[in-house]
C-alpha cells in the first residue's frame, strides 16, 4: 500500500500555463482560471509578466528560425501575460488538450470546447500556452518562476 502511495505522489506534475497578452487585454483571465480548477489543475504559483524581448527569445528559443518568429516576439511583449504553474496528474498532456491546437480557427474546428477554441483570435493571438513535455516544463517553470534575473522584471497585479 505504501508502495502505491508514493508512486501516486510521484505522478502529480508541473507544467507552465500562461493566459498571453491578447487573454489577459481580452479580460479571459478569471474564466480560465475556472477552467482551469474545473478541470481538477491545482494553481500553485502564479506571476505577471511583462516579457521583455530577451526573456520572450529565450522562452521561445526552439522556433527562433521560423518566420513568423520576430511577430511572436513582439506579440509576446506586447502587453502583460499570466503565468502560472499548474499541479495535477498528467498536467502536461491534460492541460494541453484543454487548450487545444496552435490555431484557434482549427480549435474552433476540431475542439469546440478548448480554450483557444472559446478565447484565441488566430494561430498567433491563442489565448494560452502550454509547455508541451516534462523538459519543457522544468525549463520554462525556472525561466519564468525561478532566475533572480528574471525575477526582477515580474510585475505585481496592482501594476497591470
Ligand atoms: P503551441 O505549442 O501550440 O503554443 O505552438 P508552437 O510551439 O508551435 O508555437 C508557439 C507560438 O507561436 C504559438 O502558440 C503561436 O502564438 C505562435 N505561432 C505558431 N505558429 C504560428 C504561425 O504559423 N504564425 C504565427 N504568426 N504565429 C504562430
Ligand atoms: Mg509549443
């Protein structure tokens, strides 16, 4: 029985869920925080960001060769973004179907009661993010949750 105990324990996971500029100026915040606790996510951690173009090329890095990779950037920075760090079993890949596909115009489509289906405008203007393995996640929770020199430029809500 303990044996079972502690491999449940060790099944709970981490991942980095972010309401981006366009969720958070769209006032989509509260409704998917329900979302997210409707769906059994515990919120362990959450933080405003302003991204500055730096963090936004580091948090992006994998799609720096793509084209649409400087709109990102710019997209990314263009406003404040929610993150927060979602705790649960198989957060990962669970928070990843709530969200639903890179194009909100597919979501629409294929996943009508995913977030980007409900709150993204295009396949840019998404709504959310969602790391999308268990490397990803670490990576991403320490950008924006654990470096000091990230962590300098982190907002308080009563700033937005
Ligand atoms: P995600 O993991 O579903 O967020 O998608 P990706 O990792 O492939 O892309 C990262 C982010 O880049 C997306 O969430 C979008 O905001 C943006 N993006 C992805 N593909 C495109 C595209 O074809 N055009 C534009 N303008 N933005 C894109
Ligand atoms: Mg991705």
């Amino acid at each position: 029985l303990h044996l079972y105990a502690a491999a449940d324990v060790n099944a709970v996971e981490r991942t980095l869920a972010m309401v981006k500029p366009d969720g958070v100026s769209g006032s989509h915040v509260e409704a998917i925080k329900t979302l997210i606790r409707d769906a059994g996510f515990t919120i362990a951690a959450e933080r405003y960001w302003h991204f500055s173009e730096a963090v936004a090329k580091e948090f992006y890095a994998e799609h720096s060769e793509r084209g649409f990779f400087p709109n990102l950037v710019e997209f990314i920075c263009s406003g404040p973004s929610l993150a927060l760090i979602l705790e649960k079993e198989h957060a990962i890949a669970d928070w990843r179907l709530l969200i639903g596909p890179t194009d909100s115009s597919r979501a629409r489509e294929e996943f009508p009661k995913s977030i980007r289906a409900k709150f993204g405008v295009d396949s840019q203007k998404n709504c959310v993010h969602g790391s999308d393995s268990r490397q990803a996640a670490i990576r991403e929770i320490a950008l924006l949750f654990e470096q000091d020199q990230t962590a300098k430029k982190s907002m308080q809500h009563d700033e937005l």
